[in-house]
C-alpha cells in the first residue's frame, strides 16, 4: 500500500509528474494489529513511502534543502572534530618527534600525537557539539543555495521530504541544536503503550529506537545495514524492565511504561522457550547482573555489560539452547539489538510507535 503523504496546498498538484520511474512503490508495511507473531528473522521494519513531486515553489525547495544541507553537514562535523584534531595532533607529534629522536621520533609522534590529537576531538565534540552546531549552520546556507539551483532545474522532491520540513526555518534549527532530546516525531503514547504491555510476557526481549539517540544508529547502520532500534531490554514482568543503560550506569530495574513513551518504535521478542518456568529463568538471570556497571567500551567481559550484552547473557544463562548470534567488529565481537532478529528460534509478538528511515529520523531534530 502506497501511502500519499499530504501535500500543501501550495503546490500544483497537477505536476506530480515523478521521474521516469514514475512512482516509487515500497513494500507491503506491517500491519500491526493482525500479523503478529511473526518468526523473528522474517520481521522487516515499515519501509518509507513517498512520492516524487514536480512543480514545487520555491520556499519550499529552500526549506527541504536547507534542512537537509543542516542535518548532513551536522553528520559530517560530528566527524571533523576527531579527524580534524588528529591531523593536527599527528603533525605537532612529528614535529617533536623529530626534534627528539630523529626519523623514527617523527614517525612515533606522528602515530602518538594524532592518536592522543583524535581521542581529544572526540572528547571536545562529545561536550561542546560544536562540530555539529557549526556544520549545521553550514549546511542551512549551502542548502539554501542548493535550493534555487534544484527549483530552477526542475529536480522532484521526496514528498515525505517536503512533509518533515514544512515547519522548518533557521531560528527553529538554531534553538533545536541545543536540545540532544528533540524530535518533531511523536513518541510511543500511553495509549500504545499500554497495549502493547496487555502483549508481552516475562522474559520477551524488547527492542526499542529513539530517535535522539539517532546518531548512534547511523554507527550502528554503518556496521549492520540498518538501524531499525538502538536499545535492547529484558521484560521483567509486572510492568518492569531489567536494561543496561548509561543513565542509570549499568543494569538496574525501569519502568515499561515510561521506557516506552520516551522511544518512537518498539517491538518485542518471544524467543522459543521451553516453558513459562524457563521464560522466568532469564529473568532471574538478568535479575542477578542487576549493579552491573555499563560497559562504554563494548566489550564482552562480564566486569560491565551495554544493553544487547546484558540481554544475550540473560538468554543464554537461562535458556542455553536458544543462540543468537555475534558479529565481528574490528578487533572483537559484538552483539547489536537488531541481531536478536536474526534467529527462527523466537517470535516477534507485538508493536508500538513508528519506524521512520535514519535519514528522515535524524531529519526530525532539526525542524
């Protein structure tokens, strides 16, 4: 079902003439309400429908323009900062390498100081963001110029592009850059939390996304292709989770329903345990790495756990013939949320909020 997002009034809808292709026709969605279960490894995330639009005005080519120029330079200065930083540190650290010991000084302080150069960009960008602030200023004027070429040539815009910026502007932009937790997107309701908690059982594994957290999921896409949810939890039961998470330092006990509405899309995981008796096994598993600090590093050990961690030795302590699988990632092994989907041992068993592309989700904090 193609869905056709609404369309100002502004436009002249008569010149909806996409490109060659003519409409781009995604696949069938999910419809939540009756096709659940579904075998985990056949669950494909809502897919983004859209249309291609001729004939827009120009106010609207500057807005969908320049908030896109905003939000991929901010990307970009995000990844200036330690690059940046590094190329200076590398360049200082041959300098003094050479003064010191020659050739193979040079070579040292090179790899020392552009090492010690990056770590200290990441570290400036992750408490300042000024990267971001200033790429996003870039990519608002540069965008905006973008905008008067594409309008005089013609070029089709994404309808569910011109539908996430036609609220957009620069002083909106300026003010949003300071608050990491904003979204235009609406978050899971109480209403739709609530039903999907009548859903889930104790020990289903719930995969959430919010999309203030959306630069995680571009790593995160980088390495797996996608980046459908960005946190994983343990459903304790008697409306309570048991998740690792950098607010709370480490495994403790939440809320489902108020981890919920701070998340735009859930889904939750029944894997094929043998009885309710072994569903509580994990439970009481992951109830027992509660104190756990939260390991930043990513790390495998057992001294500190991130999310998907905490959930996978959960599983596997209290229901071992149920695997989910590892991936490599540079010099270790990871597990990442959306690799609880790869497995025909488990279910997915029920839905709340919306999924949106990483594109337009990150889109959504700028306008």
């Amino acid at each position: 079902m193609v869905v056709i997002v609404k369309i100002s009034e502004s436009f002249n809808t008569a010149a909806l003439t996409p490109p060659s292709a003519g409409i781009v026709k995604k696949p069938e969605t999910n419809e939540v309400s009756d096709k659940f279960p579904i075998q985990a490894d056949k669950f494909k995330e809502t897919p983004s429908d859209y249309q291609w639009v001729s004939g827009a005005d120009l106010s609207t080519y500057k807005k969908v323009c320049s908030a896109t120029g905003a939000a991929s330079l901010s990307i970009a200065g995000h990844i200036a900062m330690p690059v940046g930083f590094g190329a200076a540190g590398a360049v200082i650290g041959g300098i003094a390498g050479a003064f010191v010991g020659g050739p193979v000084g040079a070579i040292a302080g090179k790899v020392i100081g552009g090492a010690a150069g990056a770590y200290a960009g990441v570290k400036v960008q992750a408490a300042t963001e000024i990267g971001k602030k200033i790429g996003a200023r870039m990519g608002h004027f540069a965008g905006k110029v973008l905008g008067l070429f594409a309008k005089t040539l013609g070029i089709p815009l994404r309808s569910d592009h011109i539908e996430e910026t036609k609220n957009y502007s620069y002083d909106k932009m300026i003010t949003h850059l300071d608050d990491s937790h904003y979204s235009n997107h609406a978050r899971i309701s109480e209403k739709d939390a609530l039903a999907f908690m009548d859903k889930i059982k104790p020990g289903d594994i719930v995969l959430t996304n919010d999309e203030s957290g959306t630069l995680f999921s571009i790593i995160v896409g980088a390495v797996d292709g996608k980046a459908d949810f960005n946190h994983a939890l343990l459903n304790a039961g008697n409306g309570k989770t048991i998740e690792s998470r950098t607010v709370t330092d480490g495994v403790a006990e939440g809320d489902m329903k108020t981890v919920l509405m701070s998340k735009h899309h859930a889904i939750a995981i029944r894997p094929h345990y043998t009885s309710d008796s072994e569903a509580q096994d994990v439970v009481d598993a992951a109830r027992g790495m509660i104190g756990t600090k939260y390991d930043f590093r990513f790390r495998m050990g057992d001294d500190s756990m991130y999310c998907s961690e905490m959930v996978f030795k959960a599983v596997k302590k209290g229901a071992p013939e149920i695997q989910f699988h590892k991936r490599p990632l540079i010099t270790r092994e990871v597990i990442l949320p959306s690799d609880f989907l790869r497995t025909k041992k488990a279910d997915v068993v029920a839905e709340a909020g919306k999924d949106n592309s990483i594109f337009n989700a990150y889109l959504a904090r700028f306008v």
